[in-house]
C-alpha cells in the first residue's frame, strides 16, 4: 500500500484531507509541523502534502530539507496554501515542490494529483 504524509497544523484542514483521501488506497501519516513532517518523512512516504504557514517552518522550509535527503530528491511533493501570492508560489517552486493544491480543496484537484503522482 501507498504511504502519504500530510503535514498541516489546522487540525480541521488535516481531517478533510485525510477524509478526502479514505477513497484510495493509502496509508496516510500526519504531522502538524514541520519537524513532525520531516521525522515522518523518514518512513519513505510516496507522496507528501505540505501546508505552506506551519507554526515552525513553512512547507517550502520542509521542502528544501527534504529535497536535501537521498531519500526524497525525487518523492512528489505538494503544496498546500489558501494564498496564492507570487511570493509564495515561487518559494514553493524555488524549494522543488511538485504542484500546489488550493485550500479549500477540491476533490477534483486532489484526484487529480493522486491520479499524476501515485
């Protein structure tokens, strides 16, 4: 089975997306910061959602270590964000994020994503 890891520190926003994502067949690590993701990241997730705002480093922070590991130069990684400013969209691409997945999110975009990446 698929493993994904989503890091948000909204806890409502990580339940709709793990709900969201009870229709494939996955299973699913949470963290709601940074530092979780990135200890979480260590089980070799197939694909990682990160939160953009996260109390303790920005998913494109988190982004840039991961991109650092052997393990995670090539694992899908997905921004999540509820802005959309060209400031943010361009750290998430300058810290090698995959794509960006817009809050609210739409079970479309996400399948989608899970469709390209999985």
């Amino acid at each position: 089975m698929r493993k994904v890891l989503i890091a948000d520190d909204d806890f409502i926003s990580l339940e709709v997306l793990k709900a969201m994502l009870a229709n494939f067949e996955v299973s699913i690590l949470t963290a709601m910061t940074g530092e979780e993701a990135l200890t979480l990241a260590e089980e070799a997730p197939d694909l990682i959602f990160l939160d953009y705002e996260m109390p303790d480093m920005s998913g494109a922070e988190v982004c840039q270590e991961l991109r650092q590991s052997d393990m995670h130069k090539n694992t899908p990684v997905i921004a999540i964000t509820s802005h959309q400013s060209a400031s943010e969209m361009s750290a998430c691409r300058e810290a090698g994020m995959n794509a960006t997945l817009h809050k609210p999110v739409s079970p479309e975009a996400l399948s989608e994503l899970m469709t390209e990446y999985l």
